[in-house]
C-alpha cells in the first residue's frame, strides 16, 4: 500500500476517464425513452409551409400518438393522420418523435390527390401552462398531384385538454 501512495499520476489519466464517463452519461440521458408525456390530448394550430390550419394529437399508447392535421392552402385543402412515437431529451417536458402516415386532399387545379407522409419534430411542454410548442419537418410523396413530393416545416401550438395520469390500469404498459 505505500508503495502505490509514493507514486504520482499525472492528472491527465483521470481527466480521460472524467471525459469519458461525462460523455457516457449524457449519450444515456439522450436516449433513455419518456417517463410519459405530460399530455394526453392537446388540439391547436398549425402552420408552415405555405399552408395553416388544426392539429390534435391523442394519446392511443405509452409514448406513442396519432396526430390529425387538417391544412388549408390559398388552392388546396388536406387532411393528414401520423402515428408518432415519443422519445425524451433530459425529461417529459422537451421530447423528440418521429413517424408516419398518410393524407388525402383535393387542389383547385389539379383535383384529388393523396400520398405518403413522414415526419420528425420536437415539441417542448411549457412549464405551468397548459400548452405545447412543436416544430417539425414533414416530407411527403404525393400521387395525383402536381408536386410529387413536398419538403415543409411547419410550427404548432397546441392546448392540453386531458393531462397525462399517473395512475390507472394501463399502468404496466408505461414500460413499452
């Protein structure tokens, strides 16, 4: 045991270990999944893209939501239904998701259309108010249309009308 006291280590073996575990443990704080979102039904606005109009997203399983758009355009009108999966950055209150899903619309010059949508956001839950903040990008293919595909961002704000529950018999499947 003296022996190992008499020897000096230069600091710079535990700095690469500090770095490594600090590195370790904030690549896990990103990854781990929600706790639960603090919402399970929130409707509002939407706009971006050239387009505006409502969104409401409901809670159908832990994690996961099923989006409903419906978008007005100075020639056009759609409606859009995603699933989207949940995941949180440092917590339940700034959360990313992805997903997909499909819309159907009609434009003034080029008649019915519809396609295939994906999309990837982020939405942040204002801290004692009953609001969410989300920007997203939502690529889309589209047949019967003009435009094959469509590349848009778009911003929403949305009210929560039904808060997440802690309790309840679905409980268990928080784990999924």
């Amino acid at each position: 045991m003296p022996l190992l006291r008499s020897i000096p280590l230069p600091p710079q073996v535990f700095q690469g270990h500090i770095r490594r575990w600090g590195f370790s443990l904030l690549l896990i704080a990103l990854t781990l999944p929600a706790a639960g979102q603090k919402y399970r039904t929130a409707a509002g606005v939407r706009s971006g893209g050239g387009s505006y109009g409502l969104t409401i997203q409901q809670l159908v399983l832990p994690k996961t939501t099923l989006e409903g758009l419906a978008m007005f355009a100075p020639r056009e009108r759609s409606v859009t239904l995603l699933a989207e999966r949940h995941f949180g950055i440092l917590g339940p209150s700034l959360n990313y998701y992805f997903g997909a899903g499909g819309h159907y619309g009609r434009h003034r010059d080029d008649g019915q259309f519809w396609g295939f949508d994906g999309i990837i956001g982020a939405e942040y839950k204002v801290a004692f108010l009953p609001f969410v903040l989300a920007i997203d990008f939502k690529p889309t293919i589209e047949y019967g249309s003009a435009d094959w595909n469509r590349f848009p961002t778009a911003v929403s704000v949305r009210y929560i009308f039904i808060k997440q529950k802690k309790t309840g018999i679905f409980r268990a499947l928080d784990k999924l």
